[in-house]
C-alpha cells in the first residue's frame, strides 16, 4: 500500500478515521494477510472441501504437517485460515469456546451463522477501542443447515458475507473470479477437490509440491477430517501444477 499525502495523520489507531472514511490499520490487516498463502473452500452435495496452501519450512528438519491452516470447530463446524497463523489460533479458539457454549446451554451444535455473526462482532471490537488492532487473519467458516452445506467469509473489519465458494489469503480476488467463472452447478466432492486444488495454483505464481497443499472435508454430523499428505499427492498427481518437493543443498 503506498502512503498518500496527509495520510500519516489517520493510520497509526484503528479507531481514527481518515476524512475520506478509511480506517487504514484495518486495511493494514489486510494487506498482512495478502502475504500469506492461499486459502479456498467449496462447498459440494453433503460436504465441504477446504484446501490452503502453506509455506514449507525452508529446513528438511521441520514437520510440513505441523503447520496447520484448517481447523475443526465442533460436530459439523470447520474452518480454514489466512494470514498470520498465531491470530488465527485466537480466533480458532474463540469460535470452539463460543460453539462448546452453544451446546451446552441448547443441547445441540451451534448454527454456523450465528457462530460466524458472533465472530464478526468480536472481530469489529477490535476495530472500535483503542490499544489494539485489528487481527491479521480472514476465515473462511463452513457448517450445515440440515444437510445443506454453506460457507461464512469473515475479515479484519468483522463484515461477514455467505458463500458457496471463496477464496481468501494471496491473490485472492483473481481466484475468486476463477471460482465464479469455473464452478459448475453440481458438484461432488471429487470435482470440488479438483476446482478448489485448481483455484489455489491459481493463486499460486510457481509450482508446489503436494505436501504444500492443507485439504479438509467437512460432512454433516462429523468431525472436520483432515486428509494426509500420502493421499492428497495421490488424488493430485498428474496436475501440471504441482511439482517436485525442493529440499535445501546439503554443504559440502
């Protein structure tokens, strides 16, 4: 983001507006989570597929699994993450407590759009008093209306807006317009896989190894189950996308 004139004024608290109506830590926020990899999800018939691509770790010595961008919620409740992992883990456990809070007091699995609204407005707070700022992580949170799947896309400002399918983290406009152009009618979870891998090399500028790729499936009545690297490279080999893990040169 490049700094206008007159602009230093407005951007160092995310409670001043700037006088054409900007709250720039906010925009701040944004662009934090631009730097991060890509994140999409796809909702199917009786599921839905999250895939994000995550920054392997330069060393052969860390675990590529470790690094984590979905995240189970509750009993047909998940979501998937951009932007800086550390926030996303705050939100993540918000949205477990507020969940476990829900049952516990109805007996039944909180409605992924109440929990999505009540994450909005914790994460609007943030933009409202002073001595804080905004978190640095879009989400992208799935759940079921019955059986009927559907997505929440929430961001920095805490604006929540519904989705069949989104993309959020790098690039992320000219994904969301691959999803809209490429998305077709019916979809099992085999083809949303494919799309939603698709949509993430999209954002994607150079190829990447399978085990770059996080992929998830939510079902109704089920935990969020998180597929192992052996499988996603099985399921993805053959896509002109993905490429040979690169390990770091030994030293002579």
């Amino acid at each position: 983001m490049e700094m206008q004139p007159g602009q230093m004024a407005y951007d160092r608290a995310s409670t001043v507006f700037s006088p054409d109506g900007r709250l720039f830590q906010v925009e701040y926020a944004l662009q934090a989570i631009q730097m991060g990899g890509t994140a999409v999800a796809v909702t199917y018939e009786g599921g839905i597929v999250f895939v994000a691509y995550r920054n392997l770790p330069v060393s052969s010595l860390a675990e590529a699994g470790s690094i984590e961008k979905s995240f189970p919620i509750d009993t047909g409740l998940g979501c998937v993450t951009a932007g800086l992992i550390a926030d996303s883990r705050v939100l993540v456990e918000f949205l477990r407590l507020e969940a476990q809070r829900h049952r516990i007091l109805y007996g039944e699995v909180a409605p992924y759009s109440l929990l999505g609204h009540t994450l909005g407005g914790h994460l609007q707070q943030f933009t409202q008093f002073g001595g804080t700022r905004p978190f640095a992580v879009s989400l992208l949170l799935g759940g079921f209306t019955g059986r009927v799947p559907g997505l929440i896309e929430l961001d920095p400002s805490g604006a929540t807006i519904g989705w069949r399918a989104y993309a959020i983290g790098r690039n992320r406009r000219a994904v969301a317009d691959f999803l809209e152009e490429k998305i077709p009618e019916a979809r099992t979870e085999e083809s949303a896989f494919k799309l939603a891998v698709q949509a993430v090399a999209e954002g994607s500028p150079t190829p990447f190894p399978p085990e770059a790729l996080d992929v998830a499936i939510l079902e109704p009545e089920s935990e969020l189950r998180r597929i192992p690297v052996s499988d996603v490279a099985k399921r993805v080999a053959g896509m002109p996308f993905i490429g040979a893990p690169e390990r770091p040169k030994p030293h002579k």
